[in-house]
C-alpha cells in the first residue's frame, strides 16, 4: 500500500480515469500517487522530478529488522497549514482541489503540482469540496454553516447560500449544473439554485414504500436521508421535488 503521510488521511479519490489518486491528511497535505505503481513523480517539497532512471522506491526497516518496499507518492502539494479535510479531482482529470481546517480551498495543476489559485471566503474549516460536471465550477460546505460556489478559472466566489444551522457535511452537483444539494449535522438536506444561491422550494408527502422504489430507478433523482425524511430531487430541474416523511427515523443515505 502507497504511504507518505504522517498523520491521519482524512479524504481520498481517484482521478476520473482511475489512473491516479489524491488523499489529504491531518500533516496537511495533499499528495497524487500512481495507482499502478506508487512512482513518484515529482514532488513540491523537494522540487525534485523522477526521471525514467531514478529509484521509485526505498527500502525502510520495520520493527522486527526486516526490510520493506516503500512506495513513494506521485506528487506531493504543499500549502496548506491545517488539515486537509476534502480533496477531488476535476472531471477531466487535469485540477485538484483540496479544502482544509485553515478555512481555505487551492486549486492544483494535477500534472505538474503548482498551486492555481487560493479560494477564501469561508470563516471556518471546510469540511467537503465537489466540481460541476464541466469543471469550471466547485462547491464547498464548511463548518461555517455555509455553501458556496466558486469559478475554478479566477477563483472568486460566485454565490453563497445560507440556511443550514451547523457544519456543512457534504456537497454535490446536478449533472446539469443548475442545482447544488447539501447536507449538514444540522439534520437537513437543502437544494440549491446554483445560480442565484436560492434555496429551491420543495413540497412534502406522506411516505409510501412504492415512492422510494420508483425514484431509485429514476437516473435523474437524488435521494438523501436525514433523519425522519427521505428527500427526492429531480437534478434536472424538470419535476417537482419532494419530503417524504418515513415512520421511523432513515439510517442511511442513498443517491
């Protein structure tokens, strides 16, 4: 297994094409590592780039005497100064961002490690980080209590919501890019203009076992449970959303 870090890894993906992997630690990195060798590649600490010719591997002794194979990572990206909490890669595969405990987001070249750009606006740690199905734009939840969006190219902020009463847990996109949900340790789920940053108005059922069951086949239709409610949404934007309030209280999350 690829190791690096030196404290806890709090967030991991995979890069679109599965050929690499990003994570984010508690040591307040991020890091790239190849996902079929462990090679690194270069690193932003040291400036150091691997040529063809160059050991991608040292040898470490464990505690017992023996000597081990360590891999090393792809890349590693410096510049935050707390904790990295949330870290994806860009749907075509070619940006990284990463959000941290010192209450900032970074942009990265995924190729060659320099830091694009710095988004500030949150006021506390941010807490989960996702990208718009074309890119240009990533949204992100805080322990603030707020979401926003962000222009990936100049990295200003384009629109705030405000609504959830705790920190924000986890953020995501429609395919479209018309809508952004959100859930928070507040026990709700939110759904978001990802224009305007207006909370869209949603209408409230009564729970039937054959509702969950068709919307789950629906490819359109996100499902999220918080507490008591099972939320349907309709990512497109061309039905109406939905409450469905169960009899007991939803254990789990489903989209």
């Amino acid at each position: 297994n690829p190791r690096g870090h030196s404290r806890a890894v709090w967030a991991i993906g995979f890069s679109p094409d599965g050929t690499r992997a990003v994570s984010g630690s508690a040591d307040n990195l991020v890091k790239i590592w190849d996902t079929a060798t462990g090679a690194e590649v270069w690193s932003t600490m040291s400036g150091f780039h691997a040529g063809k010719d160059t050991c991608l591997c040292t040898m470490q002794t464990d505690e017992y005497g023996d000597q081990q194979i360590v891999r090393n990572p792809m890349c590693t990206l410096t510049g935050h100064v707390g904790g990295v909490n949330a870290v994806k890669f860009s749907p075509d595969g070619k940006i990284v961002v990463s959000g941290s405990r010192d209450w900032l987001l970074k942009i990265w070249n995924a190729g060659s490690g320099a830091e694009v750009c710095t988004l500030k606006g949150h006021a506390c740690g941010v807490t989960c980080v996702a990208f718009s199905a074309d890119g240009t734009r990533v949204v992100s939840g805080s322990e603030d209590e707020l979401v926003k969006i962000w222009d990936t190219g100049s990295g200003a902020a384009v629109c705030t919501m405000r609504g959830h009463e705790s920190a924000v847990t986890r953020v995501e996109f429609s395919e479209n890019g018309e809508r952004v949900i959100s859930e928070s340790e507040d026990r709700q789920v939110r759904v978001w203009d990802a224009a305007s940053g207006q909370e869209v108005p949603v209408k409230e059922f009564a729970f039937v076992e054959s509702a969950s069951k068709t919307h789950t086949t629906t490819r359109r239709h996100s499902l999220a449970a918080s507490g008591d409610t099972l939320l349907i949404t309709d990512l497109d934007g061309t039905a109406p959303l939905a409450f469905f309030k169960a009899p007991q209280p939803l254990t789990s999350s489903l989209r």
